[in-house]
C-alpha cells in the first residue's frame, strides 16, 4: 500500500478537463471558438472543480484535421487568437490556480510545414530524411500494404522526386521519421519553447504511432473484422504502431520534461492494459499518464467493467498512477453511448476511480451528440469514409451555455450546428437546480478535493451481483462506499460477509441525500451513491 503521507503532485490530485476550442466559446463573432473566449469562461470551470485544463491543438495549421496537422508548432492559428492571448491565457490559468496542457502532435506535421516542403524539395536535401520517403515496388505499387487511419493507403506518390511517403492520417499529415536524430531534437526544442513559457504538460497525440517497423514489413490481415468498420481495421496494425523504440522517444520526452519543476506528460495510446503499461517507462522513465480509454471501449456492463478495473489496477507498474477517461473529441459522448440517466451513474464511476480523471467539455451537463446532415459532414474521417457513419462531428460542437439564440456559444452561426434542445440543455439552465448534471458534477468534484480518500485513497473492489457495481475508496481514517447500479431495473446491495453503517453524502437522486443505511441498500434503476461509512468496532 501506497504511504498516505507521501507527496501527491497535482496531475495525481487534479482533475483534467479538455476543451476542444473551436467549439467552447467564440469571442469575436467568427462563429469559432478562441482563445480569448476560453479566458471569459475560465470561472465556470474553477467553479467547477477543475484543476488542469487540456486544450486540443491551437498551433498554425492548414486545418486539414482542424489542427491536428501542424504547419509551425511554435506559433498559434490566427482563428484561436495570438501569441499575445494565448500568454494572457496562461496567465489567467494560473492566477486562478489551475494548470494548462497543450497538445502535442509529434508523429506527423502539416505537410505545409516548412521541414516537409524541405523534404519534399529534392531526394538529396538535408532534410529528406527527416519524413519516411521510399521506393516504389517494381510494379509501381506502395512499398507495403499499411493503411490510413483516415481510409485508403498509407502512402501517397510524389510525382517531382518519384518516391512514396507515409502518413498514417491524411496525406496532408506526412509521419515524422523519429528513427532521425535531428527530429528528435527539434521537437525536443518545441517542448522546450512551450516550457519555457510555463506550460505545465502535455497531451502527446498518438504517442504509440511514433515509430515505424524499420524493415516495413507487411501488416497482417485483421481475422475479425467487420463491414461496418473503419477500412483500417482491416489490417492489425503490428508494423505501424507500437515498436520497441518508441519507448526510447517517449523516455527522450520525459527527460525533457524532468528538467523543469512539476511538469507532466498524457500520453494517447489504444492499446490493450499489458501493453499499454509499457509506457509508464521502465522506473517510471515513460510517460506519467498513459490515457486509460477502458471506459470507452468497455460494454455498459458491471461485471465488465469490475473485471477491467481489476485487471487495470493489477497491472499497474510500481508506483504508476492510475487515470480514468470517460469521453473526448474522436469518441462519441458518454450520454450518448448509454442514455442521460446512466451518464450520471457514469460522472459518479469516473470521479470516484483511484487515479486522475478527464472530463470532455460539455459532459457535465450532459451533452449528447448532435446530427450532423450529410452535406454538413466536416470532418476528415467521416468525409473520407462516407456511409459508415465514423464523422467525429457529432461530438465537437458548440459548449450549450445558455437558452440564446446560439446558446451564448457566439454572436454568429456556429461552425457545426446546435441540437435541437440546447435551450433546455445548457450551464445557466442547470447552475441553480440542484437535481442538474451540473449540480452532480459540481457536488463530486467538491467532495472529492475535500476528502483524501477520494483523491488519493486506496482502490478495494467489493463482491456484488450485475448490475450493480461496488467498491470502496479508503484512508486509514475514513471510508467511502460507492454503489452504482449500471442498469434500469432496481437491485440490492446485501454482502453476506460484510457489514457496514453509513449516510449518503452523494446520490443521483439528491433526494437520498443524507439517508443512514446499515447493513442493506436497495437500488433505484440508473442510482448510483457515495456512502460514508462509519467506523464500527467489529471492524
């Protein structure tokens, strides 16, 4: 067990909440969101209980991938404001107390950028080597069969050199070749550039792509795929992602950031618990919080998800901090994927998990996914693959602030449109009722920053039958029960070799706030509670 008197740092304490800014407050009327209008909002999410913030991409961009295809990761997008706004910004995060994480995209830039159109200038330029270039087959086809994540090959012909390039994405976004020293260093100067300024961390994007199989081997067919998959899936990915060597990357960044006080590392990586724990490092050498996606992949289910947690806090390494994700900018949102009832119980699951949390803007009042119409589709992977319905869009639009007009989002038409309900659904309709999701947020949040055993307490699975799922969350001196039924229907909570007594200080039906329980609990469909236990001398 873990010395409760140790040092937390405030990545282990905090909770992390990710804005994707064209889509959380427009300032000058464009109908995007910017930097500026994330400054105007930054007390709702203090008020919140929020103590880091993630921003998705905010660099110059061609916006191919709405800035993930980076052409200068040392300056900012003239949508999102300047440089000027963006110190304001950092400023005003950390006048309040909180810290700021930028997203990092190292695998692959714009191919804007100046080092690609270097690159791409002739096959003896200095920097040639610095993308993954090569020959075609004797045929005239691609070196090997990898795919695009976004749809299609992995590879694009360039007509002036006569050799293919690699981009796992667009062919907008050529892939880095990481195994080149120099694009090491420079990247290692962008972190550098950006910690300087003060940045607290980073969300590396796609950390698990960074290093290519050095032969280029073919990958293998995918035994299980289905029609309705993204055409990526049809192969496994075991030369594209996830070598050896990117281990030696990921420790290179670490080192970096270990030169500075206090600075931490997200790293992005769907991969299954055994390998996704290879990348805290050897002697925590890696990254500080490879993103546990557990719950965006899991069946609703409570044996499912018990069993994953169990395995999750089995495998961690030594001294490897937990985290916990319930949604984010390429997954549908979590009231979508399991209706707005059980999108409580889920707020109430995510908060109370040992580990650190990330809540996706707009999950803490509920937010569900938007229909986008066919010929309003923007983004890349759904225009790419068009009728399998994969457009992230859905779960990018506009933060709900209010029952105006745009939902106070901004003064023009929004760059991706509103639900139909945003007049209900919105933060000034919900701060002063408390049955809200917000309200539940807020009143999670609050008691976990108050009580150690929720923030930085011990993890102990409890025996219970599906549907309901229960743990309990502990210090020396105090003790939470949590009990969350993960289904419609009514169920019990009566252990046969535990006895307990306690009071719900939380509840998603606020009226069993404040109840005593002993020994029994009875659940209504889609309940979930936070029960303070008491300490009883059979103890």
């Amino acid at each position: 067990m873990k010395d409760e008197n140790q040092k937390y740092l405030w990545w282990q304490e905090g909770v992390i909440y990710q804005i994707y800014p064209r889509s959380y407050q427009d300032s000058d009327g464009d109908g995007v969101g910017d930097l500026q209008g994330i400054i105007r909002r930054l007390d709702h999410i203090k008020s919140l209980g929020m103590t880091a913030i993630w921003i998705s991409p905010i660099f110059s961009s061609p916006m191919a991938d709405f800035g993930y295809d980076i052409s200068d990761y040392c300056g900012i997008h003239p949508l999102f404001g300047t440089m000027e706004d963006f110190d304001e910004l950092l400023q005003a995060v950390h006048d309040r107390g909180m810290k700021l994480i930028l997203d990092l995209v190292p695998n692959h830039t714009s191919n804007e950028h100046p080092w690609f159109k270097e690159s791409r200038s002739s096959k003896d330029n200095p920097k040639r080597d610095w993308y993954i270039w090569e020959n075609a087959n004797e045929d005239g086809s691609e070196p090997n069969n990898w795919l695009s994540v976004f749809g299609g090959s992995a590879w694009e012909w360039d007509e002036k050199t006569q050799q293919y390039y690699y981009h796992a994405f667009l062919k907008e976004q050529p892939d880095l070749n990481w195994r080149n020293p120099e694009v090491q260093e420079a990247m290692m100067d962008v972190m550098r550039f950006w910690l300087d300024k003060g940045v607290d961390g980073f969300r590396v994007d796609v950390m698990w792509h960074m290093i290519k199989d050095d032969q280029l081997r073919d990958n293998p067919t995918n035994p299980n795929y289905k029609s309705h998959q993204a055409t990526y899936e049809k192969l496994i990915p075991a030369y594209s992602t996830d070598q050896p060597e990117v281990h030696d990357i990921v420790h290179m960044m670490r080192k970096v950031l270990d030169s500075y006080d206090e600075r931490m590392m997200i790293g992005e990586i769907y991969l299954p618990i055994h390998k996704l724990m290879t990348y805290y490092g050897t002697d925590k050498n890696g990254a500080h919080l490879p993103f546990n996606f557990l719950l965006l992949s899991t069946d609703w289910d409570a044996g499912e998800i018990a069993s994953n947690i169990n395995q999750y806090e089995a495998a961690l390494p030594e001294g490897g901090w937990p985290n916990w994700v319930l949604g984010n900018h390429d997954q549908s949102r979590i009231s979508s994927r399991v209706g707005q009832d059980q999108a409580r119980v889920a707020a109430m699951l995510l908060l109370t998990l040992r580990g650190t949390p990330t809540i996706y803007y707009g999950d803490e009042i509920g937010m569900r996914d938007v229909p986008i119409l066919e010929e309003e589709v923007q983004d890349p992977q759904g225009l790419n693959m068009p009728g399998l319905n994969l457009s992230r869009d859905p779960q990018r639009t506009p933060m709900q602030w209010d029952d105006s007009e745009n939902a106070g989002f901004s003064s023009s038409k929004p760059w991706l449109p509103l639900p139909a309900n945003h007049r209900r659904v919105n933060v000034k309709a919900q701060a002063d009722d408390h049955d809200s999701m917000l309200a539940l947020h807020q009143r999670l949040l609050n008691l976990r920053q108050k009580e150690d055993a929720l923030r930085i307490g011990h993890y102990k699975p409890m025996e219970a039958q599906k549907p309901l799922l229960a743990y309990m969350r502990y210090t020396s001196d105090t003790r939470f029960l949590i009990l969350l039924n993960l289904s419609h229907k009514t169920c019990h909570f009566h252990p046969e070799h535990f006895q307990f007594e306690g009071s719900i200080e939380i509840d998603t039906l606020p009226e069993r706030e404040g109840t005593e329980v002993k020994d029994r609990v009875s659940l209504s469909g889609d309940e979930g509670m936070v029960i303070r236990l008491k300490h009883r001398k059979d103890q």
